[in-house]
C-alpha cells in the first residue's frame, strides 16, 4: 500500500463521512475544548506534589495551612475538570449515534434503490454487513478509539506543556527516553494484528468444521466414518488453540513494555536532573512532579497504538458504506411525471436493446441480452414468453416492469414512455408475480398488506373470494393471521404462490407480469393455483414466463426468444403448424415428461 | 419499554446475585482442574507482578529522599546512592513487566488448551449420540455448544489470575501503607472498597445496556437481511421509503439503547477520573501534617502517593473482569447440557442377519416420530439377493424413513429387521459432500483403490464430468472449491455408495435431480454391476419406476402389494392413480391437445 495516498486517502473519506452524517462533525471543537479542561484532574496531584514539596514541606518548615488551601483549590480544579469531562463525552458519544443512524437509514433508502443487478444473491450479504457490521465498526471505533484520540490525546497535551513548563531540558529528556516506545509498541502491534487475524481465521475454520461435523452426521453415521472427519476437527481444535496462544504471548510482551520506558525514563530524568542540580532554577518538587508526570505521560502511548488499528478498520468500514452509497440506484424518478390513462393498458416495445455491460463488476463480454425488439401487445392481451435460460425472457419481463432500463429503445404503457411514469402509480398499476415469491416472517395478513397498507378487511376478505381462496384460507390454523415463517417456509411453495397471487390481486393492477414457478407443487395446490391465476389474470393485460410449455399453450400468443431475439410470435396453434422453434421445443418437452421404457 | 426491560434485570439479576458467585466458584473449580500447572504458572507471575508494584515504590522512596532531596536541600550528589536507586527501580521495574508477560502468557495457555479440552470433550459425545439424538436438536445449536459456548466457559480463566494478583497486591499494599504510616493508610484503605464497588456496580448496570443494545442490533440485522431479501416485492410494490421508515424504527431503538449507556458511562468516567484524584489531594494535605509532627519523611510521603497512583490502573478495571462471570456461567451450563446427556443406543446393534439368498427381511416393523400415529405399523417384507427393486408411494408416507430404518440409522419401536452380511450403502435425498477432495469425499478415508474409484464414478455416471476438471478426484469441494449441481452432487453420493462396497444400496430418490436419459443410464449401469448387489431405490419418476425389477407399493405405513410395475399398473387402480399424479404435468398437457385437436 502506498502511504502517503493512503493517508490522503483517509482523510477523505473521513471528510466524505462527515458530509454524508453530519450529525458527527457537529460541535466536534467544543467537544475537545471540554476533553482538554477535562484532563486537567490528572495533572493537579503532580503539581500539587511539587508545588508542596518547593513551598510547603522545606525541612524543619512544614505550612500546612499554605497546602491546605492549595489542596482545596486542587479539589475544586477536579470537580470542575471532571464535569468538563463528562460533557465531553457525552457530546461524543450522542453525536456519534446520531451521525451512524443517519448513515444507516441514507443507506437503507439507498440499497432498496439500487437496481436488481446488485441485488444478486453474491452481494446480498455484503450490503447487509454494509449496514450492520461495517458500521458496527464504526460505533466501536467511536465509542473507544475516538475516545482514547480525544481524550488521551488532550492529556498528552496538557501534561507535555506541564512538563515543558517546569524544564524543557527534563522534558525532552524524557520524550526522548520514551520516544524509542512508539517504535516498539508499533511493531508489536503489527505482530498483534497479524497472529489475531490468524487466530481469527483459523477460529472460523474450526467452526466450518465442526458444522460439517455435525451436518454430514448422518452421512458419516450410514458408513461409520466418523474417524477421518473427526480427528481432521481435532486438528482444528488444536491449531485454533495454537494460534490464540501465540497472539496471546506477543500480547504478553506488548502490555508491560509502557512500564519498562517508564522506569527507564524515571531514572533518566533523575540523573540529568540530579546532575544539572539548582543551577537551572530546577527544584526538587518538579523532579518528583516530573516522575509522576511520567506515568501520566507514557500511559496514553498504549492505547494510542491500539487504537491506530481500530482506526484503520473504521476508516476501512467507512470506505465501503461509501462505496454502497457510490453505486448508482436503478432507474432513475421520474422528472415531469405524465399521469397514465385510466382503464386497461396496452404494452409497445421500440426498438429495445438491454446489455448488462454497463457495469463495472461483470467481466463477460458485452454481449447484449436483448437486441431489437419491438412489438406492440393490445390491452388484456395474454403473452407467454418462452425461450432456453439465458434467452432474454426475465430481462424482457423486467424491462416491462420497469425494474431495470433499456440500454436503446424505449417501453410504452398505453403510449406513456415508462421513464415518465411516476413510481408509485406505476406500481400501483402494473404488478410483478416473480419466481419464487418473498414473503416476510409475519402473517398472511401482513403480507397481503405490503402491496397495499391502507386495504381494509373487507378488501382482503374479497380478493381472497375473486381468487377462489376462501377454502384454502380456512383451512389455515388463523386463517389470514397464521403466521408464514422465514421467507415463508412454513407455507408449501404452491401455497406461497398463492400469497402472492392474492397480494398481486390487491393492488387491482391493470399489467400483470408473471414468472411461472419451475418448481413442481402437490396436485391440490396446482388446482387451486390454475384457479386463482385464470382469476386474477382476467381482462388484464398479462405477461408471463412460461417455463412449461402447457402454460404456453393456454395464452393467447406466444413469443419465443432466442439469444435476445423474438423469433416466433403467434398462438399456440399457428406456432404449431409452422413446425419451427416451438414445435421442435414443445416436441421435446412432451417425451421428456412422458414415462420411459 | 426500554426502561422497563432494564427493571426486570435489575431484579432478576438482585435475586440471584449471590447464587451466581456459587455457580462461579464451582466453575472455577471444574474447568481450572483440566490444565492446573499452566494456571499456577500464571498465578506466579501474577504474584510476582503484584509485591513489585508494591516494591516499586519502595525504589522511589530510595531516589527521593537519599538522592534528589540530598542534592536540592543539601547540595550534595551522592552517586552511590544514584546507582543503588537506579538498580532498584530498574531492577524492580522488570521484574514486574516479566511477572506480566508469565501471567498473560500463561493464562491464555490455560484459557485455550482448556477450551481445546472442552470441545474434544463436547466433539467426542456428540459423534457418541446416534442420528435419533441429532434430529432432537439443531445444528446451529450443537455446533455453538462446541464453539462459542465453550470459549465463553473459558474466558474466566483469562482474567483470573489477574484478579488474584489484584487481591494479593491490596493486601501487600494495605500492609505496607498501614506500616509506613497509620492515618494515612487508614484513608488510602477506605478507597479500595469505594472504587471495586463503584466499579462492579457501573459494569452491573452498563452491561443491561448493553445486553439491549446487543438485542435490539440482532434484531436489526435480522429485519435488514429479510428486507433486502425480498427486495423484489419491495420494489415491485413501490415501498422502498415504507421499508427504510420501517427500519428506521428498529434502529432508533438500537440508538436509543447506546445513548443511554453513553449517559451512564459518562458518569463513571467522569468519576473514576475525579475519585483517585481527590484522595490522593487529601492524602497530600493529611501527608503534610504527618511530616510536620515527624511521623514520616517527605520520601514516605510521594512513595506513598505514587503507589496510590500504581493501584489505580487495577482497580480500575476491575469491575471488567467480574462482568465476564455470568457469561462464562452461562456458557459453561450450556456445555454441561450436551456433556451430562447419556449416550443413546446404537440402533445399529438391533439388526439381525438373514439367511442366504435373502437381502432384507423385516417383520411386523412399528415406527412413529409422534406417539398419536404410527407413519409406519405393521410393516413386512422381504427382497431376495441381487435384486432392484423400487418403492413407491405418496409423498409422506414414509419411503425415506423406511430406509433409515434398514440403514440402521433410527431404531424402530417394535418389529424387526435383518439384513445380509456385508452393510449397507445410503445415498440421501440430498447428497452431503465434505469441504474435501472428490475422492475423500467418495472413499471417506476408507481403503479403495484407485480403479475402484474410477469403476464407481463411471456406474455413477459422474466419472465424465470430473475428468473434465482440471485435477480430476484430486478437486476440492471447499470453500474455495468447484461448486458442483443438485444433480452432479447426487452423483458423486452415488459413487460413494457404490465405492464402499456394500451388500445392498438404498438410494433416496437419488437420481431425481437428473434428467431422464441420465437418470435411465444410472439405473441401467446399478443393473449391470456384477456381483449380488441388491438395489433399493425410492422413486417418483415413472420411467425410473419401470426399471426395477418389483415394485414396493407403500401406502398407510404397510407394503401394499409388491410386484412388477405392469402388474400393479394393470391390478391397482390407487397405483395407477398415484402414477398418473407423478405425471401430471403430462397428463395436463395431454389433455390440452384433445381440446385443440377438437377445435380443428
């Protein structure tokens, strides 16, 4: 890595963070004015010491009462300081919660913005750890690191000027003694960082293991093969051990190497000082003030070096939150929204190319997924699209919707360029049916209502009878407020088809775009299914992806696609008869599903 | 609702404080048992650590009063004395940093080789259990045990000997003050108790917000994830700014949860910086008067007060120690669980032996998961040697466990089974591969050869897609391994089954993940294997079906019939039903074209 790049780097993107939150910069320089005042307590008992030694405890001459009354002033001084230092705190601390809500939810608004292309299944996780761990980092970091830069970074300052101020020859005396210490804890601190990442790796290894262990239990159990997996965990049981031991050893000699410089320093201070003797207008109350202030001084050095990996992580945290909020959302609002007419909606294609090459993470050519298409679908028309995997079909289908943009051409809805169409109308008018629908881990109830808060019970109550679902929504344990599970799973995959059937059919949707499920659903589900399809499918204008081929044959036209392009377009029927690509596929698909030998 | 949640701790955690200190102690007992020199290792040091902090400021004392005093109030340099100084306090000052680096040392040696202990304890129990025991809890859940619950038992141990030190060095400390000066002592005394108090008090009621936090950040994560999930319905119902306001919500709370710690924590900062600080300036003014009436020198006096300095750092961090206790407790409980369970039976020891020429042979077999129904009662059968034969039936009626009950793998309630010499191979519904090499994971360590590797991918129908990585069975399924289909996956099972070489194979629906001409070929290739192997496959697919030689009908957890798939086709009509089910999707379609033939 390169340094001084590095560097400006980081103060970058500490900056861009700031700007972006700026609840954290805020009142930042009132918050160190309080951290100074604040770690004044630490340095009144050195002064006080020397002050009483030099004026108040001379041999045969002890002032009680002058030491007394500095005593008191020395009190009031740390309440005072003490209070200082709690405001100083708290600013920080309130500031930094506040600043990473904001990061949080810019970012929430900002990752259900992004287009479908980032929302694969690879980066998935990664934009969760975006807005949980990464800045989790940043709230550790804020509530030690920041803390220990502020306010041990004031006492550093504070007790160099106390230093400086009794004899700058003692002063730097005692910096250079304990400057070789920064070098020292730096290097330890590598070696640190280094055996823990180790330890950490080596940590979540173990627990792969031990997972597989106990996941392929009943593999193991069938061939009573247990031996190999287990003594291959045993091993890494024990190299975890090794590991945390040998960081826990560089840690041991990390610790106590501030108290090694201190001695070192203590006595390096008293010689010079011993040395220079009265002369220097040096007196016997600073070379004991200049003791204390020794450990006063050398204590911070530690933490600091500690803390200058946690900075590096936050910075590090923060520089992908940024690179989150970088990526570009999908399609754009918007601007002069035009109103789309009333009543049903007709669908033309111009002249439409889409290509995924546009983005920066995809290393496959530019091929484009769509080319030329262009073709006009009446109102309430029914079209299945229907083509291999990898022609286009869910591209087109989400062109339509408006998921993603074309890349050329463009998308009418009753002669209304999609890109015109305000969202929420847009989504109020046409609605989108995918593959394996998402449900949340609440109730039917709840989930019916995502598409449309304000539906009242009896809405519910009357799309669930319009799709022919008052039977199977009887037979549920609650009815509409059984609950459904994680993504559903406590629903069959037929059933959760059914859900987002009767979610689609609230909004009164006037475009319908379907993706038909692959996966096989029981016989009773497929009949209720047909049902609540041909339901809420009439007189709607409907696109769907039709994966098996007797969905096809029930629409009223069909387009086949083929690398991008629409090669056959008519009904079942004339496709058939044409003997082309349809025919050759619906041939196929028959002997394939028909019983062998 | 906050506050509340933090109330109820706050009794709960009153209630049950001093059992807790009980529980710690017989933790502390148990676990320190497994590697006790490493731990007295770590107490010398610790020991050794604590009577030179002490003694440190007995160095300072040296300097003070035989060198710096002697030079500023009487002008004289005594450099014996500066070299007698120097030695002590450097002398006495690594010693210190060497009992730190034995202490730390060894108690993370004790700390891991425990941990170590603990889950070899936790792994060799668990592999004990028989499946009956897995299926009763979660993966997650045992893989925690033997992880992070049994790091947590252990953490105690980094910080004990650290707290033990602590205790030796007030006791020195106090000793020593009281010696060199009575009232003095007295008043530094009174401040151990105050800040251990504070201290354990502050942790006490910082960690519940924590503890919150934590909660509410769980939940957090658990609504983000779900929200991003279904990012699709998000947008194509248009409620990107419903879901943000939505999690806007949770995270305030989490905010909210951290500002409060924040004002707590501000206080016991603030505190913790003022308390010492004011002792000590009392310390200074009572000093004063006791050097005045003679009873100490001004040396006694700054020695006193640096030493007063020295144990600030320990004390301050006390409290962080005991907040580790209950965590460990918890952890260690948790262990105990898994480890106090008695091992189940084996119910691989239940299964008889048949006589020859008969592969498997089961009598009036009883099986249920509940105790209201039985899924399978009353079952017989029996399948002669060399034979493949398939078992069919409706979803849930019990196929798959059928055969882990042949496979040994749960124990019926009553009935018996018998199987012929030679063991069994099962190849699941869904296949399990280790994050090992292909061959691993075929021969699972056992002693195959090469040729027989080869032999069983080629039958598996998977030899022709592994010759075409790169370095063949040598590929690793590992993280960072090739990711293989449903179906290439199965086959690789597949060819584990057939590579172990066993009497009789159980295949769970194996070959429906592929297509048919694949899936005909594998049965054709089972069929072929010389030897007497017999083949029992748990199928749906019609053509599959067709290929046995016999047909198993399952139906109301007995064999319904059993005979050739045409016989059944032809006697049965609840067969024929279930078979035209299987196909529906063809019969859909079938029906379809009459409708268009009849339009034409």
């Amino acid at each position: 890595m390169n340094e001084p790049i590095g560097r400006f780097a980081t103060a970058k993107t500490i900056t861009r963070g700031v700007n972006i939150a700026p609840d954290l910069g805020k009142g930042i320089g009132v918050t160190f004015l309080f951290a100074l005042v604040g770690s004044l307590a630490r340095v009144v008992v050195p002064i006080l010491i020397q002050q009483s030694i030099d004026n108040g405890l001379q041999p045969g001459n002890v002032r009680v009462d002058y030491i007394a009354k500095l005593g008191l002033i020395a009190a009031i001084s740390v309440v005072v300081a003490s209070f200082s230092l709690r405001r100083a705190v708290l600013r920080l601390g309130i500031s930094t919660e506040q600043g990473l809500y904001g990061i949080r939810i810019k970012l929430y608004d900002h990752i259900h913005r992004l287009s479908l292309a980032d929302h694969n299944e690879e980066r998935r996780g990664a934009l969760v750890s975006r807005v949980t761990s990464d800045i989790e980092t940043l709230t550790m970091f804020f509530s030690w690191g920041a803390l220990v830069w502020l306010l041990d970074g004031s006492l550093m300052f504070v007790v160099a000027c106390v230093m400086l101020s009794y004899d700058w020859i003692l002063a730097l005396v005692a910096f250079a003694v304990s400057a070789p210490l920064f070098i020292v804890l730096r290097s330890l601190q590598k070696r640190l960082v280094a055996a823990y990442d180790i330890a950490r790796e080596s940590n979540s290894m173990l627990l792969g293991t031990i997972s597989e262990l106990v996941s392929g239990t009943e593999t193991l159990r069938a061939y009573q093969a247990h031996e190999p997996i287990v003594s291959r965990t045993k091993k890494a049981v024990r190299s975890r051990a090794d590991s945390q031991i040998r960081a826990g050893v560089i840690g041991a000699f990390l610790f106590p190497s501030g108290e090694v410089f201190a001695v070192l320093t203590i006595v390096a201070i008293v010689i010079v000082g011993v040395l220079r003797g009265v002369g220097g207008g040096l007196t016997a109350g600073a070379m004991v003030g200049f003791v204390f202030l020794t450990y006063r001084f050398l204590e911070p050095i530690a933490e600091f070096t500690e803390v200058v990996d946690q900075t590096q992580t936050a910075v590090a945290g923060l520089r992908r939150v940024l690179s989150v909020l970088d990526t570009p959302t999908g399609p754009p609002s918007a601007i002069n929204p035009i109103a789309l007419p009333s009543g049903p909606i007709s669908i033309e294609l111009r002249d439409l190319s889409f290509s995924y090459g546009s983005r920066a993470d995809t290393q496959d050519d530019d091929l484009p997924v769509l080319r030329n298409i262009s073709l006009s679908i009446p109102a309430q028309q029914h079209i299945a699209l229907v083509g291999a995997s990898g022609s286009g079909k869910t591209t087109l289908a989400r062109l339509i919707a408006r998921l993603a943009d074309p890349t050329i051409g463009s998308v009418m809805l009753s002669g209304v360029n999609v890109n015109k169409i305000e969202n929420n109308e847009l989504r109020r008018r046409l609605v989108v049916v995918p593959q394996e629908p998402f449900l949340f881990a609440q109730t039917i109830a709840y989930n019916l209502l995502f598409a449309k808060p304000d539906a009242t019970d009896r809405d519910l109550l009357s799309v669930i009878k319009q799709l022919e679902l008052d039977e199977w929504v009887s037979s549920l344990p609650d009815g509409l407020n059984t609950k459904v599970g994680q993504r559903g799973s406590s629903l069959s995959a037929g059933e959760r088809q059914l859900v987002a059937l009767a979610r689609a059919a609230l909004t009164n949707p006037d475009v319908l775009i379907l993706d038909e499920a692959t996966s096989a659903v029981d016989a009773l589900a497929e009949v209720a299914l047909s049902r609540a399809l041909r339901a809420l499918s009439a007189g709607r204008t409907t696109v769907s992806i039709a994966h098996r081929l007797s969905t096809a044959a029930r629409a009223d036209r069909i387009l086949v696609l083929e690398h991008g392009k629409v090669v056959e377009d008519g009904s079942h029927r004339v496709l058939m008869g044409r003997d082309r690509q349809y025919a050759t596929m619906y041939a196929q698909w028959l002997t394939a599903t028909q019983v062998g030998a | 609702m906050v506050e509340n949640a933090v109330d109820d701790a706050v009794t709960s955690d009153a209630k049950d404080g001093r059992g807790r200190l009980k529980e710690a102690t017989r933790l502390i007992i148990e676990i320190v048992k497994y590697h006790p020199r490493y731990f007295f290792i770590a107490v010398s040091g610790a020991t050794v650590f604590a009577v030179c902090t002490v003694a440190s400021s007995i160095g300072l004392k040296w300097m003070i009063d035989r060198v710096i005093l002697v030079r500023f109030n009487e002008g004289r340099i005594d450099s014996s004395a500066i070299v007698v100084g120097s030695i002590l306090i450097i002398g006495i000052g690594l010693l210190r940093a060497l009992g730190v680096v034995v202490r730390r040392s060894y108690a993370g040696k004790t700390e891991w080789r425990t941990a170590e202990t603990i889950t070899n304890k936790v792994l060799d129990h668990i592999v004990a259990q028989p499946v009956k025991w897995h299926r009763q809890h979660m993966t997650g859940d045992i893989v925690a045990r033997c992880g992070v619950d049994a790091d947590a038992s252990v953490a105690i141990l980094a910080p004990l000997p650290f707290s033990s030190s602590v205790l030796v060095m007030m006791l020195v400390s106090a000793s020593w003050m009281l010696y060199v000066d009575v009232p003095l002592g007295l008043l530094a005394v009174t401040v151990f108790p105050l800040l251990l108090f504070l201290n354990i008090g502050y942790q006490r009621r910082i960690d519940r917000y924590y503890n919150l936090a934590q909660r509410e950040l769980g939940t957090l994560s658990e609504a983000v994830h779900e929200s991003f999930d279904g990012v699709m319905v998000v947008k194509s119902f248009g409620a990107e700014e419903r879901e943000t306001q939505r999690l806007a919500v949770i995270t305030s709370r989490l905010r909210d949860a951290r500002i409060d710690a924040v004002y707590i924590r501000s206080i016991f900062e603030a505190m913790l910086d003022a308390i010492p600080s004011l002792v000590n300036i009392a310390l200074i003014v009572i000093g004063a008067m006791r050097v005045k009436s003679g009873a100490m020198s001004v040396g006694d006096l700054s020695s006193f007060i640096y030493l007063f300095t020295l144990l600030m750092f320990p004390l301050r961090i006390i409290g962080y120690l005991f907040s580790e206790i209950p965590h460990s407790v918890a952890g260690w409980s948790r262990v105990r669980e898994i480890l106090d369970e008695p091992i189940m039976s084996d119910p691989l020891v239940l299964i008889g032996k048949t006589q020859t020429g008969t592969a498997i042979e089961i009598s009036d077999l009883f099986f249920s998961h509940t105790p209201e129904s039985d899924l399978i009662k009353n079952l017989s059968l029996h399948i002669e040697t060399g034979r493949t034969v398939a078992i069919v039936g409706a979803t849930g009626c019990g196929k798959t466990t059928l055969l882990h009950l042949i496979a040994g793998l749960i124990a019926p309630q009553s009935g018996s089974i018998s199987l012929q010499d030679g063991g069994v191979g099962l190849v699941f519904q869904e296949a399990f591969l280790f994050a090992e090499t292909l061959r691993f994971n075929i021969t699972l360590d056992a002693d195959v050869t090469t040729a027989k590797v080869q032999q069983a991918a080629e039958i598996a129908e998977c030899a022709e897609f592994i010759d075409e990585l790169a370095v063949g069975f040598d590929t690793s399924m590992g993280e960072r391994g090739v990711s293989l289909s449903g179906g290439q996956r199965q086959r690789v099972a597949l060819a584990r089954a057939i590579a172990q070489d066993r009497s009789i194979l159980l295949l769970d629906d194996t070959t429906s993940a592929l297509d048919p001409a694949t899936e005909a070929k594998v049965i054709r290739n089972l069929r072929e294997m010389n030897g007497h192997q017999t083949v029992v496959i748990v199928a749906s697919r019609p053509s599959t079906i067709a290929l046995a030689d016999e047909v198993l009908y399952m139906r109301d957890g007995v064999i319904a019939d059993h005979a050739a798939h045409s016989v059944l086709l032809s006697r049965r009509d609840d067969y024929r039903e279930l078979i035209n089910a299987f196909e529906h999707d063809r019969d859909s379609t079938a029906s379809l074209n009459r409708t268009n033939e009849k339009d034409i």
